[in-house]
C-alpha cells in the first residue's frame, strides 16, 4: 500500500466518525431516541423530556465534556468496579502508547533514512510505507542497537505499568469489598454432590449437615431444583402476556379513532388468547406445585458471616472427596439456572462439544480471512476474475480495494464470533452469566488473536504454511520476514475496526433502527425497556487486539501508533458516556477481567521479542539477536511473580479483610433486614410467583 | 541365555539367598548382634538375654513363624500406618502377580508351541527362553487373540485391585485418625513470610494478628530461630563428649587390668579434650542467649482444635497474598531445621542446581549400564579385550559372566543413588525428613525406571538411539523389538536384586560388620545405639521396578512371573520380620508413600499396553493393534477418577473428620496437659539446654 491510499483511507473513516460524532450529537436530543442513547437514565426515570427548541436540531459537544468531567469515584458509584476497569484498559494503553509515541519520534527518522528498500523515486505520496519501518534500515546497522535498546526500555515500562495497574486494581478491589454493602453472595456458598441419604431428602441432609458441623454460623439454604420445563412454560406465558398486551393496546387506540369494523375477528383471536393464556399460567401453577419434589443435589448454603461462608468454602467438607464439594455462590442475578437442570452426562458431553466446536471454529475461519487478504493483492484478483480489470484500473477503487475494503470485510465477519462464543460458553456447564461472559471474552480473544494477526501475517508472506507453529526453531524468522510486511494492512485495520467501529458504537445505528421498529411498527412501550450491559466478551478483545498490534508493531512500524493512540482515545471518551448512559452493569465481578488484560500484554510483549530475536537476526546482528533472548525470560519470570502477588486476591478475600468486615458489621442495624432477605435470596426465578404484565386494565398484580 | 544359563544363576542366588537365611537364623541368637538384628527391642529393654545354650548355634525358623504371624493391627500398633501400607505394596502384587501366573499358565504353551523362531534343535538345556515368549508366537496367529485378551483381563484386574487397595488405604487413613491420641502437628500450622512491621518483632506480630483474627481458637506461636552456628557447635562437643567418654572408658578398663604405664601422654590429652569440651559448651551457653534475636519469618502457629488449624491453613491469612502464607506442619521431630537458616535466595539457586543436578544423573548414568550391557553379549567383549578369549571360552564362566554378573555389577552401581538422590532432596528446599525422603523416593524411582528399564531394553536392541523418545510415533515399535529380547536379562536382575539382595537386607552385612567395628575397635557402648528407619526411599523404588517388570513382562515372557512372584514372597517375610525387629519408624506420613505405588502401577498398565500395540502391529495384528487403543485411555480415566475420589483425602482431613474428632477430644482429660506440650513442643532442638553424656563418672545431668 503507498501513502495515498492510506490517506484515503483515513480520509473515509474520518469523514465517517464525524458522521456519527454529528449525528449523535443531535440524535440523542430528540426524547423519542432516548431509549437507544440513554436507557439508564430512562429507567432511573432521571431524564427530564425538555420541549421542543432550536438547540436541538443543532449539533453540540456538550455531552463530550461531561464524560470528560465525571471522576473514577462517580463512575465507580453509578457503573461499579467492573465498569472502572473496563475504563483502565483505555487508560492503561493510553499510557503505553504515549511512551511508544515518544520512542517512536526517536525511530521514524532512523528507518526513514535507512536505504534498504531501494525506491526508484522519491515521491512522497507514492512512497511506500515500509520506508518508515524496520525493513528500511540497512543490515547491519550500528543504528539497530536503538531498535534493541528500545525494545528493552518499552518492555521495562510495559512491565512497570502492569505491576502498578495491577496493583492498583486489587487495591481498589478491597477497597470496594470494604466499603460495599453486604452482598448476598458473600454470605454464600453454592454445595454440590450432596449425598443421598436413605430416607431422607436432600434438604433434610443439607440441614443436618450444617447445624452439626457449623452451628454458629450457618443460616439457612435453598436447594435447587430441576425447573427446565417450569422456566419454558413462563417464557411462553410471559411472551403470549406482551403480544395479548399488545392487541390490546391497538385495539383502544383504534376504539379511540372509531375504526370498530374490522374488530370481529380480532376479538374471537384476543379471547383465544386470553384462554390460552389462563391456561399456561394454571400449568405454571400446577408445575410450580409439583416441582418440590424434584430436587437437584446442590444447594445454596448461607452462613451468618463472610468468614463462616469462606470455611465452608476453602475446607473440603466431607470425607470423601467427591461429595459435599462447595464453590463460590455468583450474585442471585448472576446464577445461570439452566445448568443445575441439565444432567451429569449432558454437561459433560455438551463441555467437551463445546471445546471442540470452538477449536474447529477458530482454525477453519482462516478461510474467509485468506480471502480477504487476496483483496490487498490486486493484481492476484485480477488473474482470477479478468472482466474486474477495467474498474480495477480505476485509481480510487483501487485505493478504496486495497486501503479499506479487506478491513471492512473481516470485520463483518467478526461480527458473528461473539454471540456464537457466548452461545458456546453456555453450553459448557459455568454456573454464572459473569464465568460464562469471561471465557467467552477468552475465546474471542484467542479467536482474535489467531485468525486475525496470526492467519493475516502468515497468508501475506510466501512462506505461508500451517505447520510453522509445529516446527517452532522457524517461528521467529517466519514472523520476522511476515509481520513488518503486513504494517499497512494493520493500519487501515486500525482504522476500520478501530475508529469508525468505535463511533458507530456511540451512534448504536442497529439499536436506533429497531427501535424505530419496536416504536412504530410493533407499538411497544417504553415500559418494556431493558438496559443493556456492556459485552465485555465483544469489546474486551477487541479493545486488547489493538494492544497487540500495538505493542507488537511499535518497533517494526511505529507509523501505525498515532493511530492507534487515536482509537484509545476515541474508545475512552466514547465508552465513559455510554458507560453513563447506556449500560448498566448486571452483575458485578469486582474486576475478574482484569487477569485477561494482564495476560494478553504479557503475550504481546513475548511475542514482540521472539519477532525481535528473528528480526535482528535477519538483519546480521547475532549479537543483538542473542542478547535478546532474556528479555522473554524476565518478562515471563516477572509475570510469574505477578501471577503469586495478585492473582489469588482476584479469587477470595484473605482471612484478615473478611474478618475486619464482618466486625464493622456486627454493629450494621441493618443486618437483620439482610438476613431475612438472604434466607429467601437464592430461590429459583422460576419458583416465584408469575408476574403477568396486564396493565392496559389496570390489572398488574401477581395472578399467583 | 540359554536355560542352563538361567539355571546356573537361580543356583547360585538360592545358594546366596539360603546361607544368608542360615546364617541370620543362627547369628541373631548370639546376645552381640543384638544391636543389629533387633535394636528396637534392646532400645525398648524387651530382649531377655538369656545364657548360652546349644540351640544358640543351631539354624532355626522361629522367627518365620512369628514374622508370618503377626497381624495387620499389631504391626499397626508396633510401627504405625507407613509400615503398614510398605508391607501393603507387597500384599498387592502377591496379589497381582498370583492372578498374572494363572494367566501365564495359558499364555506359556501358547507361546511354545509357536515356531516363529525356527531352532535348530529341541535340546530343553540349550534352547534359547525366548521360546517360551511372545516371539515365538507365529506372525499374525489367531493365537494372538489370547494375548489380546490377556492384557485386558489383566488390566482390569489391576484396576480393580488399585481401586480397592487404595480404597482400603485411604479408609485405614481415617480410622486410624479417629483413633489416635491427639498429635501436635495437627493443631499446629506453619506460618511463612511474616511481614515486616516496624517496631515490634516478628513473634509480637504473630501474637497480634492471630489473637486479633482467631481469639477463640488460638493458642500460642514458637518463631523460628536462625540455628545453623549452633546446630554446628553443639554437634562438635557431642562428637567430643562421646570421644572423651570412649577415652575415660578405655583408661578405666587399662586402670583395672593395671596397664598405667603409658597413661601420661594419654592423661594430658584427656585434660586437654576436657578444657575443650568446656569452651565448647560455654560457647553454646552463649550463642544460645545471643540467637533469641537472629528471628526468621516463620513461626510454628497452634491452635486449640484441629479445626481451627484447618482453618488458619486453608483459608488465604493476609490481603497480599505473598505474607502469612500458611502451611501444614511437620511433626516436631520431622522438622528439618536446616532448611529455615538457609536465606531465600540460597533455597532458590538450590533448588535449581538440585533439579539440574539430578537430571544430569539420571541422563548421564546410561555409561555405566551400557557397559554393564556390553556383557550380556560376549561376542563383543572378545572383540574388545582378545587377551579375554580363552577365559570366556569357559563354559562356566562364560554362564557366570552373562548370567549373573551383568545385574550384580548394575546393582552395586545403584548403591550409591539412594544416598545421592537425598542429599539432592534436602537442598532443595523441604521442610520436613519425610517430604525428603518422598521426593527422594520419586527421583530414585525415575532414575531406576530410565537407567535400569529404558537404557537396558534400548541399548540391547540395535535400533538404540536417543532420539527415540522425541518421536513418539516410532516408541511402540522399538519397544515391541526392544523388551522381550531383554526378557533374559531381567531375569537374571530378579534373582540377583530380588533375591539376593532381599536376603542380604535380612542378613545386614554391612551393619553387622560395623557393629564388630565398633564395639571392637571403637569400644562405644549400648546406650548410644540409634534405631534405623525404614529406608524407604531405597526400599519401594525397588519394590515398584519390580512390579513394573511383572507388568511389562507378564505377557511378553510369563517365565518371568515365577521369579518375581517368589521375590515378592520373600520380601514379605523378611521386611515384617525387620519391622518388628530393626527398624522404628521416626515420623509418621499416615501413609503418604502409597499414591507413588498406584501412579507407577499406572504407568507400568499404560507402558504395558504401549508395547502390547507395538507387538500387535508387528505380528501382523492391525486389528488387534488398533483395538489395543482404548485400554490405555480408559486407565488414564480410571486414573483421573482415582486421583480425585482418594487423593485430597493424603492432602488433608474434611472438616467433618476433623470436627468429629475434635468432639471427642472435648471430654478428654489428657487435653490440658496436651496443650501445655503443645506450647513448647515446636522449639528448634538447638535451643534446648545442651545434653552432655559423661556417665562414666556418674554425670549425666544436663551441663546448662
């Protein structure tokens, strides 16, 4: 790729995100889009629905200073911990690549005026990019030991920011168990395995087994019961209720505007319904009666205090191993029900299903990848379609081809891998949504990482083949040779995948349409409205592919760090307000996503040398080549360390936090309320009495 | 090998085996060896030494009787679980190997009557015993389906008997928890990286955070003592006291018989030692009153209840999880002291070089055994020393030499691994004898397994070549070359390091000899004698190999199975005989060794069935060879399963076995002179007042 189609590129992506900065900015005045741009505030019923004025029609940048404005401490009341961390990845990388920037002022000139790559011209607009990369130094330069030093001064601070991020981050986790409320879960261990025992039930057994061995601390529990077939039923219920809710609305208005001719059939249909619907909720009735008996043997156990519940939970309970196995209880929100109904050997399976459909999902994409990058060598799509020749020669569509069209593409691609990993996830057998959302952030990432930077550099090179990863002596001089070739490609990634899909997520086009569709065409109302939380397994890796890139490019090619310094910034200020309008959080982890962050800086960064090592030895400095084999050594024996400093606070609380909490509590007047709302807390939805939502009639109550 | 070979061996190991028998029947009358043949009666004063009488000189069989009839439960009582579970091994593969010989019995005229190996003639003396192995089998015989089936059977079987014997095991475990006195280590747990508070000292810390977080159920702490100086100062005057002792007590038998006149030279060395001895123990005074304030950050830490030891041990103490890590404690005289003087940085470079250490070992001892190789095949030793011919041309020597000096020269090599492999494990950082001696245990069984069954079997075969074990492709086939063609050798490994040296245990030569040394020669007295632990990190290592080559060998050559069979018979015998006569046990593991025994019998089924595939594909079973496949998968499985039903239950003990014997400790009336013992037991023995034996003139008070 030359320079001028990268800058028209840029040019496109630019213009693009000031569509949508402009178009946002004016959209999310108007009352009626409130729901697609600020659900939270609709919900919390904090939105003031102003008049009509001139202002609105006006684009502003109003809302860019108050996601500016507002603190950690305000976004870590209104989104939780978890949304803050999400904030410090944009931070954290901000931080990195400033550095890099500053570096790289120190590189550019150097590969610019190295004269590896003899260019028949001196073009400016014409000149490849590679003569701003690593390429473009002469073999054997003395300049190259600033490559190295660089190399070693980047991974220092890199090293240095993760230590004080993660640090910071699990200070801010006890800080934030200190000063929270009681949390239900903290108070809970979720039992599995519990024996059968002859004559009694599973309840009876659980009962006796606490009060024998833990009599001043245990509470109460609740066993959990097999409700597949009770949730199926609710949901049908719930989903004939809306549209019965529905007609019914239309039929008023309708009534309203005098139009009654046409209403025979449709009452019969309303009747129908309504009988259908009486019927379901007395089947849910009846199932909900019946369903005491079927008992799973698990249970949620809770004690009178934190500590209480981590003994249950750290010492092995019964004699044998396999049974009474107890493990952290997830928030009640957080509890993914459908897997205590799924038996033994269904999880078992569908686990191994799921890891395998996974793999083969990760390996055989590289298909459609291999077919976009075709899409960056022209003259290859022409030999295989001839009739393209003609437009092909045209000069814009070729930049537009080249520059932005192959980025584009992947991205659509990548569309559909979150929900397919989520999807996968579930059937895995994680008891809570937040586990369920985590691997499937690993998988994407993992997803990510492969399919694209791995399978893009090594289809760009001659040297593709599959089995490079099992003949790892080659690895670094394949990805030497690959990885600096691909910069220009990366770059327009950067700015498809990274700009515009950033402000396209302010713009939330797909939310805006359906809502026009739910508003007008379906007819629902705003009472209905749920607030999304943020999907951390979309956003996560994508966020942290650009910190591969990044990190991996910034010695190579440091022409792509501006751009990526721009993503982050975008990404910071465009996620803080949609943070504090959007998404509210579901759940909250207390920062478990931390650790993936971690790991993924630790990978690029090991990745980076081992490109290092192959490049300096491409370029005859086996000295340098060498001397650059201790720094992935260090960098892995530092993150092991890390691993044993901070990890474990990532999994429980120490015996000193939680016994200081729960001293501070004992004098809570509080906590009678709480215990008696923890008795009750982790009782299947699905049990609890049928919410029918009739209100066009005033009828609202529990039909239960 | 030929037969006559085989049997001139057996004769000489029976030869070997039955002298030592008489020998030891008649020498362990004579009052003298009691020290060596029963030192745990005269320590405990049991031996009645009775006067002379005729039967004294007579070879008798009485102790047999009483060896064979002992029980489970009095050898329980005598020498604890471990010794137990170590007579256990080999009621196993008594077991094991009973089953192996019915199946041999079909398997051995399957394998004769085959005539793959067309031979010249049928003279029984001359004919090779791979006639009666699985070569001799013709290529792609139906036959071979008995094979087959044979290794299912048996692995199953195996199974079964792992299953339940590590069952039985893990169940003695608990009930002999249930029964025992109450045992300091249990309400005890060692606490490691105190942090560093300014101000007060590490003990005042301890005091301060486990009286703040458990008041209710600790009890008191010991710091630990940097006492390396003093450890080194109290063995000097002990070596000096007890010589000082031998040189009164030599003076005083001279002074009787009326020899005085050489005694001038000799009295002023006796001041001279005395004033010795003196600044000795006055410089152990004082650095005893120095090292109060040398303190490390470690404290032995216990607790009113077992429970609240589990608790302080399993839950994370402190909020940076790299301070107050807690582990399980040793019991006192298990403490290996050293390992606390040691500075962090010298325990981390140990550790290495012991693992480096250890490795070069293992590797580089193929020399020796290659060497010990090159005899089993004559040819080419009279190629290398033609001086040699004409005595290897002797019918007998030539049998001596490749019949029994082959495995005698190996075991004489292997003499000096135990030894080594501890003193490997003791710098690497442990902090008790019986983890030393466990990982010992492993590093000797390694060792054995590579040097002793994979250097043997692959350095006969010509296919010998180191890189084998990096293409696992190829194992199976050179393996099914290489094994069975070792059949002879291993046989011939069985009579001389089973038999034999099984005897020799019985006979202990070398302490028996020692013992004539010094009482003697060196003149030392009963009351110094020290009462031998079981070795068993010399002892099951060998025991295992054993199984491994039944398992490997049961049915490639059955004719093996007799051999070890008796080995395994005769061990029994010997080693109950020695646990209730020789050996005490020094500490207690509650029978930590067994999980060695099942994870070897695993990998023997898994190498087994490895050849087995092998074998099949090359006679020509493709079927038999694929089926082959699913048998060592689903052992791993079994494994897996075994490995989480019964291993956690070695680790630690449930809270209910915990809280149920806590229970009962409640109206025990010992309990308050136990925890009075509890409070000092964990002093580091330096620091204990200095005991000086001078008993020959009547002192023997403690001198501090």
């Amino acid at each position: 790729m030359i320079l001028s189609a990268l800058l028209t590129s840029v040019g496109i992506n630019l213009g693009l995100c000031l569509l949508f900065f402009t178009l946002y900015s004016i959209l999310r005045k108007q009352p009626s889009n409130a729901n697609v741009y600020a659900p939270r505030l609709v919900v919390k019923g904090k939105l003031q629905r102003n008049e009509f004025n001139f202002e609105r029609i006006l684009p502003s940048a109003s809302w860019l200073r108050k996601a500016w404005e507002t603190s950690e401490e305000e976004l870590l009341s209104v989104s939780g911990l978890d949304a803050v961390i999400f904030m410090r990845i944009f931070i954290f990388s901000i931080k990195i690549f400033t550095f890099a920037m500053t570096i790289a002022l120190i590189l550019l000139p150097i590969n610019y005026l190295g004269d590896q790559l003899t260019l028949a011209d001196f073009d400016l607009p014409n000149k490849s990019l590679e003569s701003f990369s690593i390429s473009n130094v002469n073999d054997g330069s003395i300049r190259l030991w600033i490559h190295f030093s660089a190399a070693y001064i980047f991974t220092a601070f890199v090293c240095y920011l993760l230590y004080s991020e993660f640090s910071y981050i699990s200070s801010k986790r006890i800080t934030c168990f200190y000063s929270s409320e009681p949390k239900l879960h903290q108070f809970t261990v979720l039992v599995r395995s519990i024996p059968v025992s002859s004559g009694i039930s599973y309840s009876e057994s659980v009962e006796n087994f606490f009060t024998e061995y833990y009599p001043s601390t245990y509470l109460s529990h609740v066993i959990v019961r097999r409700t597949n077939k009770l949730q199926k039923l609710i949901s049908d219920a719930d989903n004939l209720s809306r549209r019965l809710l529905h007609m019914k609305s239309r039929k008023s208005t309708r009534q309203k505007v005098g139009r009654a001719s046409f209403l025979g059939r449709k009452v019969d249909l309303l009747d129908q319904y309504e009988k259908k619907l009486e019927f379901l909720v007395e089947s849910v009735r009846m199932e909900q009666a019946l369903i005491t008996g079927q008992e799973v043997p698990a249970a949620f156990v809770s004690f009178k205090s934190r500590f209480g519940a981590a003994v249950a939970l750290h010492i092995k309970q019964g004699a044998n191993p396999t049974e009474w196995n107890t493990e952290t209880a997830p928030e009640p929100q957080d509890v993914y029900w459908p897997f205590f109904s799924a038996s033994f050997m269904r999880r078992w399976i569908s686990n191994y299903v799921a890891v395998v459909a996974c793999i083969v999902l990760t390996v055989l994409f590289f298909g459609p990848v291999l077919l976009v990058q075709s899409l960056t060598h022209l003259n290859q799509l022409e030999t295989w379609f001839p009739f393209l020749k003609g437009i092909l020669s045209m000069k814009l569509v070729s930049q537009v081809i080249t520059g932005y069209l192959p980025s584009l593409v992947l991205q659509m691609f990548q569309y559909f891998v979150p929900p397919t990993m989520i999807m996968l996830s579930s059937i895995q057998g994680y008891i809570a949504r937040s586990q369920i959302e985590k691997s499937a952030c690993y998988k994407v990432l993992w997803f990510t990482v492969w399919n694209v930077f791995f399978v893009t550099v090594l289809s760009g090179s001659i040297l593709y083949q599959t089995n490079v990863f099992l003949e790892i002596k080659k690895l670094p001089n394949v990805l030497a040779v690959a990885v600096p070739g691909q910069a220009e490609f990366f770059i327009a990634y950067v700015l498809t995948s990274g700009w515009t899909s950033t402000s396209s997520e302010l713009f939330q086009l797909i939310q805006l349409i359906w809502s026009f569709i739910e508003r007008n065409i379906l007819g629902r109302s705003d009472d209905e409205l749920e607030v999304p939380s943020v999907p951390y397994h979309r956003e996560i890796p994508k966020i942290l592919f650009f910190v591969l890139l990044g990190i991996t490019y910034f010695f190579l090619a440091p022409l792509i760090l501006p751009f990526i310094l721009v993503y982050f910034c975008l990404g910071y200020i465009i996620f803080r307000n949609q943070l504090l309008n959007v998404y509210a959080p579901k759940y909250e982890t207390n920062g478990k996503f931390w650790p993936i962050v971690h790991n993924l800086t630790i990978f690029s960064l090991v990745l980076m040398h081992i490109i290092a090592f192959g490049i300096f030895g491409l370029k005859k400095m086996p000295l340098a080549s060498g001397f650059m084999i201790p720094l992935p050594v260090m960098t892995i024996l530092f993150n092991n360390y890390c691993r044993r400093r901070f990890l474990p606070m990532f999994s429980s609380y120490a015996a000193e936090c939680l016994i200081k909490k729960d001293k501070n509590d004992q004098n809570n007047p509080t906590m009678d309320a709480f215990y008696e709302k923890l008795v009750t807390a982790y009782r299947d939805p699905a049990l609890s009495p049928i919410q029918i939502t009739e209100n066009i009639d005033g009828l609202s109550a529990p039909l239960l």
